[in-house]
C-alpha cells in the first residue's frame, strides 16, 4: 500500500464521516421529536382511559404502542449513526498511523 493510496482512503473515510455527523444531528432531532410524540400519546391516553389507575396506565400503553414502537426505532437509527462515525473516526486514526509509519519506512 502506497502513501497515496492511504491518502485516498483517508479522503473517502473523510467524506463519510462528514456525512455521518450531518445524519446524526437529523436523527437526533428526530428521535427526540419521536419520544416526545409517544410520551404525549400516552399522556392523553391516560387521561381519556377509564378504570382503575394500573387499567388507564395499560390502556394508555396499549393505544400508544405504534408511536412508542416509532419512538424505539428513532432512537436506534441515531445509536447506529453513532457507531459509524465512531467506527470511522478509528478508521481515521488507523490510516493515519500506517501512513505515518510508511512514511517514516519510506525515508
């Protein structure tokens, strides 16, 4: 592996991790606007459900299980991104150490 093409893959992982960073902020927003849309559903599920407090709290669960289901895979969509821009930042480090380190092989 020559300098130049670790230079390209530090480019194309550079690219990639601009990309992630501008995913996770969307993902972020978007799962934290899903969590609050479950958490209101399942605030006027409680106060529209009948019953005994333990039957209005599994009322409420049950009438908002589709947002709450949404809310979960927001949440999981933004801790994949997280990964990847992580897994890519070490990526980074890794190309820099082997350039580096064919540089100084190379004089």
């Amino acid at each position: 592996m020559t300098p130049e093409d670790i230079r390209l893959q530090l480019m194309q992982v550079g690219r990639e991790q601009s990309k992630a960073h501008d995913a996770i902020e969307k993902l972020e927003v978007e799962a934290e606007r899903s969590e609050l849309e479950a958490q209101s559903a399942i605030d006027k599920a409680l106060l529209t459900a009948e019953g005994s407090i333990p039957e209005k709290q599994a009322q409420a669960r049950e009438r908002s299980l589709e947002l709450r289901d949404q809310s979960v895979i927001a949440r999981a969509a933004y801790n994949r991104a997280k990964m990847k821009a992580k897994y890519l930042e070490n990526e980074s480090m890794r190309l820099q150490s082997i350039l580096k380190s064919v540089q100084l092989e190379g004089g």
